[in-house]
C-alpha cells in the first residue's frame, strides 16, 4: 500500500484490491474497477486514479480522460443529499433560475461552489429531469419536487438537514 493515503482510507483500498483481484485478467475492467473505487470513497482522488492505471497497466492520461467523460464519477467530494435542479426550457421559461437561486441562498453556497462545507448537499444544474408537465422541478436524492417557486424551497430542503 501506498503511504499517500490517510488511515481512513486504507480500508477502502483493501477492499479496492480485492475487487481488482477478482477482476484478474479481465479485459475492458476499468469502469467497473472507477465504479468501486467511487462507492468506497464517495468520489475518485487524483491518488486513487493513479493506484488504479497503476494497478491494472492503463495509462492515468486513459483513465482520467474515462472519469472526465461520464458524468457518473466525480473527481471531487459530494455532499450527502444530491439536488439537481432542472434548468432545461420549460423549467426556464416557468422560473427555474429564481429556484436555483433560493436554494443557492438557503445552502449558503458562495460563487460557483457546488457542495455545502460540511458535505451535506451538492446542487447540480442538468439540463432535463423529463417532467415537463411539473416544471420547474427538482430532484434531491431522487425525489422529485414540481411546480416549484422560491418559497417552497426552504421547507423543501428543510426535510434532508
């Protein structure tokens, strides 16, 4: 093992290798191998990408270029309860630029900050969750939330503190 990585997380890096054990010998394993890597750690550290192209023989510049394609793996901590706010056209044209501001406002995040400092929330913009007929709508942890105005933000969120 290598000395990079924290106490807490040389747990998670038996449990990788384990997984890369069983995989021994498999061609095309690196985004199940990310995929792993990503549930044990929340999210994909630059020393765990390079433990990874080390231990399977991929090249790092192949195994970033992997994370950085699909938007299912994350190279930076995510808070606990996930909100995607639907910004595609019939949410904009119904006001989701003012419900991304309030909840913008009530997670306190600052600039282009995604996640809450103590890991609690990460706020997304997608571009269609695919309820039209609710909009402007967001999700947060999977459930959906429609015909959203700023006001009911708060109470919204209130409910994942």
């Amino acid at each position: 093992m290598e000395k990079k990585f924290a106490d807490r997380d040389l747990a998670c890096l038996t449990q990788l290798d384990e997984f890369l054990t069983s995989l021994e010998g498999e061609k095309g394993a690196l985004i199940p191998v990310l995929q792993k890597a990503q549930d044990l750690f929340g999210y994909l550290p630059m020393e765990v990408l390079v433990y990874i192209s080390r231990k399977i023989g991929v090249p790092i510049s192949r195994v970033y270029g992997v994370v950085t394609f699909y938007s299912q793996f994350h190279l930076v901590p995510r808070g606990r309860n996930v909100i995607r706010s639907c910004q595609g056209t019939a949410c904009h044209v119904r006001g989701a630029s003012a419900v991304m501001r309030e909840v913008r406002k009530c997670l306190e995040l600052e600039g282009g900050a995604a996640t809450t400092d103590n890991l609690r929330f990460t706020l997304e913009s997608v571009a269609c969750i695919g309820c039209c007929g609710l909009a402007p709508v967001m999700t947060v942890n999977g459930d959906t939330y429609g015909r959203l105005v700023p006001e009911k933000v708060g109470d919204i969120l209130e409910q994942y503190r």
